[in-house]
C-alpha cells in the first residue's frame, strides 16, 4: 500500500431501489464545494499558474460531469468497470482546496468494481466533504481503500466530535451517499471512531476479470 498526503442524485437505472431524493435539491448541493474551488484557485495570487489553472479545469470538467449525469440520467453514468483506487484518490486532490484540515489517502495499486462512476465519485465526495467539515481547520481525514476477493471498502476517517455532533446541514450529503452508493449495488453506514470521530463505510461488491471481459 502506499499513502500520501491529500487534500466534498441522478436519476440513473438502479439496481435496486435508493431512497428518494431531490435530484436539483442533489445536485445544487454537490456543486457547491468544485465551484468554491474554482473560486479559490482563480483568486490565489502567485504560485504556479499552471498548477492552478490545470485545478481549475479539472474542477470545471466535474462540474460538467455532474450536470450531464443529471440531465441525460442512465445515459451518461452506465456501470463501466472502473478502478476505485484511482476514482477516490481523484475525488481526495479535487477536495484539497477548499479543505482546511489534512487529508491522508491510504489504498493499493488498484481495485476494480462495476459502477457508475460519477454517481459513486459524487457520493465519495459528500461522505468526504462531511468528514472535513466535521474534522475542523486543523483536523484529520483519512481515505482508506481495501479490498478483498468479495467487496471493495472505501473508509472515510475523521477525527471530529463524532456521531451526532456534526453540523445540521451535513445530514443532506448523507442522505445523497446512501442514494447514490444504492444506485452502485453497494451499501453505506456510519459508525463512532475508535477513539473520536466518525468512520463513513462504502462497500462495493468485486467484479471479476471474467465478468469485466465478458
């Protein structure tokens, strides 16, 4: 494994029934944290100018992503194989500029699952952008991705005040990562930390190499 140092609901065929949720309401929501981002970077003075604008395109082409996710549904987020690995390793450096705490991100080489891939990098996301808001300037986040022969487990760590201390407005994002993980054929819980803090579980069931090149 290795670890570096990192720094937040479409309507798409689900197979299996999320619970419901307002898409726009969804939507507006996750867009809040690329956008503040984009802001961000666009008014930082100094620095390396390509960095910051190679950040902004990136945040920029999320923000596209997700759009297009909710506008054109099943269409535009089909289940493809996809490496969780390098999804939430993404989803980590998108949500670097706005954080105000430290991010780890700890997982192996690679981890392959069959999702949509926006709707899972958008519930990453929320559960991440929850993790940081709770941990507080000065905090500590850690993404953890595992895997076995049967399940995919992405952790979010964070070691705030815990269960039933964070903020009113982060039960939104939770609500849009329980949809979102369902429309993946995955499942989601919270549990307390080992000592403070939260631990947020995705689990995602493996796919096969037969089944990925069937």
């Amino acid at each position: 494994m290795t670890s570096v140092l990192l720094q937040d609901v479409s309507t798409i065929v689900q197979p299996t029934s999320p619970p419901s949720i307002d898409t726009v309401r969804a939507l507006c929501h996750d867009l809040r944290q690329p956008l503040l981002a984009i802001l961000l970077l666009a008014g930082c003075e100094g620095g390396d100018v390509r960095h910051r604008l190679d950040g902004i395109l990136d945040q920029a082409q999320w923000l596209s992503d997700m759009v297009e996710g909710v506008i054109g549904g099943a269409a535009d987020d089909p289940p493809v194989g996809v490496d969780v690995v390098d999804l939430a390793a993404r989803v980590v450096l998108r949500a670097q500029p706005t954080a105000r705490c430290q991010i780890g991100f700890v997982g192996p080489s690679r981890a392959v699952a069959v999702i949509a891939p926006v709707a899972l990098s958008r519930a990453v996301s929320c559960v991440l952008d929850n993790a940081v808001r709770a941990a507080g300037p000065g905090g500590q986040v850690t993404v953890e991705v595992t895997g076995t022969d049967g399940e995919i487990t992405i952790l979010v760590i964070d070691d705030g005040p815990g269960l039933g201390q964070v903020p009113t407005n982060n039960s939104l994002g939770l609500t849009i990562t329980r949809a979102l993980v369902s429309a993946c054929g995955g499942a989601f819980d919270l549990n307390p930390g080992a000592t403070s803090g939260v631990v947020a579980r995705i689990s995602l069931p493996v796919t096969s190499s037969r089944a990925l090149a069937s």
